[in-house]
C-alpha cells in the first residue's frame, strides 16, 4: 500500500554535480548595514551553553516535575538523570509519570531543532563545542547528522527549486488527520519515513539506524526520500561511510542503555532515555511544518518561499528560535539567538511575521485550493517599499561561504557550490 502510495511521486533526477553546475539562484537577500551585520553574526561561547545546556537541563528536569507533590523519595532512589520519572515509577504513581512523560516527550522530541542549528556550526564560538553538543544531541533523537549536513547543504543552497532541494518533497499536506494526532499526542509507534527527510516513528526508526549502522540507506526503497539518500551517498562516498560509522555510535549507545536498564530491573530509562524522541511530538511537528508549506517554489526570494512565525518565550527556546525562518534561510550563519535582532534589523523589507495558528490556517486553506488547483502556491505579499532587485548584504565575495555557517561538508564545501551566489 505504502508502495503504490509513492509511486506517482518517482522521478528520475540529475546527477548532483550537474545541479551544482547548472543550478544557478541569484538570492534577493536584505539590505544590511556591515558593522551591525558583523554584530549579528558574533558567536557566543556563553550563549551557545544557555541555548544548549539549558534545553538538556529541561529535559533532565521534566521526569522531576511530579515528584514534588509526593511523599520525599530518598536520593538513593532517584535516576541520575531523571529523578522525577524515576521516582514516580517507583512510588507506582503512574498517572503522575504519564504527565511527566508527556512534559519529557515535549521537550525531547526537540531535539531535532538542536540537531539542525548545531549542524551550521554557529551556536558556540569555540567550534569543537558546536560538534561535541551536536553529536550528543544527535545520539539522544537517534539522528544522523552527516547524512543532514549533505541535505541541508542543498536546502539552503536550492530552497524549493525542486531539481536541487529535494530534502522536504512538496507539496506537502498540513495534515490534522486524527490518527496522526493520537500519534502526536502519544507515542509515534508506527510512522514510516515519506516525502521529508526522517526515519519516521519508534519501530522503523530502530530498524532503519540498524540498517544504516550495516552500511545501508536509512530509508525504506518506497518512500522518495530513499532515493535522495541514495544520491547523496553515491555523489558523496567518504560522507556516506561516516554515515554508518556515526549509526554505528547512535547503536551503540541505545543498546547499552536498553541493557543496562533491563540488567539493573530500571526499565524506565528505556523510555526516558530511549524513547523520548517519540513521544508527544505534537509541539515539534505544530512548529516545524510551518517553515515552507505551500509557499511559492522556484522563487529567488527567501520572503515567499518561507515563513516566519511569532512563538511565546518557551516555544521559541525549544525550537531554537527557528521561528525567524526566513531571516535563517536569508543569513544562516547569523547564530540562532541572534535571529530576533536581524529581524528587527531588517523588518522594513520583510512580510509581517504569522502567527502560530494563523500560519497553519493559511497552510490548511492553501491545500484545500490545490486539491482543486495543483498548481497553486500561495504568494506572500510583500511590504510596498521592500526591496526586490538581487541586491545582498554589502560583504565582500570571499566572506559568502558563511552565509550557511559550518554545515556544508568538506566535498560540498567548495567554490562550486557557492556559484550561484554572486548577489553577495
């Protein structure tokens, strides 16, 4: 069924050096001025360790939360990482432990937002930080985070040009469907990878890091995204074996801890460290399908091919400030934390921020009308005064490699691919 659902989708795509070769994206970016662009782009080893120790913290923290309201539990008995969780399984309060999964689940399923902004290389200034938090991150969501840097190198290079972007497959529905949300608000037991890069839920993505810890793709041979794996790995060899070197780890590391929690009768480390990732998704996917969904492709213009949103304080730290997508997109290596200022930098030349709920209101309506009207995109409406001719921000030619921080590996890393970037 899965099989025949994808089969219309299949298409045979140019070798990725004839895309970098022929692919060629004069980005319109904003106006801005060098010395307050030089500002902005500051790496901070101080607020890389609020950003990144801070979301561990809470996610330390959350199998906390309802143990205060019980009887004291000796320290003897609390989890070294997760007394609260912990606790709660061993005074049989499960009702209690439910929450605080649910709160755990929140927290952890974003991860992911961790994975994506360490992978640019621009949270820490000290760059060895920006790896070693990368990895740990990636281990604990069970993510391959050499295989994301290839994609992602071309998402920011090509953004929606469908014959260079291929890591979200479009269009992609907004969908509210009630299973999907019993899965969001649960436990994601049986998702399966599809149109966007990922391995899906609990029971396939154990399968799939196996299957690429064994030299294999991450992917199943019907979704589309195994043959964008496939592609990358060929055009990119070396990266593909520490690919499944980097499986090889994420293996290592979960099976230890699912032994070590079933030898020492401590089961609940398999959720609360194993399994975190797939539960209660709900606000990671509510956030992240807002980046790009039925905005225009093809376009040369970061304001109609993505979006940005307005989150409260919390969410936004969970999300890594994601949030201010298109001003990520326009200058990926302006570090996260920094992604308010550009903003409010260059708000004159930019739409009006959606809001959370106006921004998949939008998404919902667009897909109604491209059921009827496959071809339809929605087209961001610009301020009066905005710029539109391909002029960037005033840097000299040889600083442009910045633009996408550190994410681009060593074979994607070079004159090549930045060939389409001459409005720097």
């Amino acid at each position: 069924m899965e099989k025949a659902k994808y089969a219309e989708h299949e298409t045979q795509w140019p070798p990725l050096s004839e895309v970098r070769k022929s692919l060629r994206v004069q980005w319109y970016r904003c106006p801005v001025d060098r010395d307050v662009f030089a500002k902005l782009t500051e790496r901070s080893d101080k607020k890389g360790f609020f950003q990144a120790l801070g979301h561990l913290a809470i996610w330390m923290v959350t199998g906390t939360i309802v143990s205060t309201g019980r009887r004291p539990i000796p320290a003897t008995r609390l989890g070294c990482m997760h007394g609260g969780g912990y606790g709660c399984w061993q005074q049989h309060v499960y009702v209690a432990m439910v929450v605080a999964m649910f709160a755990h689940g929140t927290v952890g399923s974003a991860f992911i937002f961790g994975c994506h902004e360490l992978g640019h290389g621009t949270v820490f200034k000290t760059r060895w930080l920006n790896r070693f938090f990368l990895y740990i991150f990636s281990v604990l969501w069970w993510w391959d985070p050499i295989d994301y840097a290839m994609s992602h190198t071309y998402h920011h290079r090509y953004t929606e040009y469908a014959k260079g972007d291929r890591e979200n497959l479009f269009p992609l529905e907004p969908s509210l469907n009630p299973t999907l949300l019993l899965q969001l608000f649960s436990v994601d037991l049986f998702g399966t990878p599809g149109r966007v890069f990922g391995k899906g839920g609990l029971l396939s993505t154990v399968k799939l890091t196996f299957k690429a810890a064994c030299g294999g793709i991450a992917s199943e041979p019907y979704a589309p995204s195994h043959e964008w794996l496939q592609t990358l790995h060929k055009d990119q060899p070396h990266e593909a074996l520490k690919s499944m070197w980097f499986s090889q780890c994420i293996v290592i590391f979960h099976v230890s801890v699912f032994a070590a929690s079933i030898v020492s009768g401590q089961w609940i480390f398999i959720l609360i460290v194993n399994f975190h990732k797939f539960c209660a998704m709900w606000l990671t996917y509510f956030m992240g399908q807002t980046q790009h969904i039925g905005l225009k492709s093809d376009s040369p213009d970061f304001r109609k091919n993505t979006r940005t949103i307005t989150l409260d304080p919390v969410s936004e730290f969970l999300y890594w400030h994601m949030n201010w997508h298109i001003e990520h997109h326009m200058f990926a290596g302006v570090p996260c934390y920094n992604l308010r200022a550009l903003h409010e930098e260059v708000s004159l030349d930019m739409p009006a921020p959606r809001t959370l709920l106006g921004a998949w209101r939008e998404m919902r309506e667009t897909w109604h009308r491209q059921q009827a009207d496959p071809e339809y995109e929605f087209d961001t409406p610009l301020p009066e005064f905005a710029g539109s001719s391909a002029k960037a921000v005033n840097l000299a030619s040889e600083e442009q490699s910045g633009f996408i921080g550190d994410l681009a590996p060593t074979g994607l890393a070079d004159a090549e691919m930045f060939v389409g970037d001459k409005s720097l």
